[in-house]
C-alpha cells in the first residue's frame, strides 16, 4: 500500500495511504477519507507523550508506536470499498 508521512505536533508523525486527509486543530486532528465524500474516519488528539482517540471508524485499523511517536493507519481505503462492493 502507498503511503504519505504527515508532520504532527509534539515530534509525532501519521503515515496512512495518500486518500486519506488530515485536519488539525491546534493539538486534535480528524483523518477523513476523501474518496467516501469527506466520511471521518478517526480522530484524535496528541499531548506531548499522550495519543487519545475521541472517535474511531468501525474497523480502522491502525498501529502506535509510542517510542518512535508514529500512528500508522494500516487500512487501505480502496481495499475497503472493494470489499463493500462485493456484499
């Protein structure tokens, strides 16, 4: 899967695939995914050494890794409307 490194807050960094976009409010952020018309699939916020997810997508998967302060969102979007497709 293609992915992007995003620059968070706090030396944190989001890596997930190209079709998903960050918005960020200061230290709380939204990843929605831009081919699903904008549906919101996580947010969170980032304190110094703190992650928090306030709201996550039904099957979102994704990886933390506090010692590197990297989130990793390992779901492929086009995977999963693939997916959907075939129901």
């Amino acid at each position: 899967m293609e992915t992007i490194q995003t620059e968070l807050v706090d030396g944190w960094k989001l890596i997930a695939h190209p079709d998903y976009t960050v918005f960020s409010n200061e230290k709380s952020y939204i990843v929605v995914q831009k081919d699903d018309m904008n549906e919101m699939v996580i947010a969170f916020s980032i304190n110094n050494n703190t992650f928090s997810v306030t709201s996550c997508n039904w099957g979102l998967k994704f990886d933390f890794r506090s010692d590197e302060k990297t989130i990793a969102i390992t779901t492929d979007p086009n995977e999963y409307e693939e997916d959907e497709d075939e129901d």
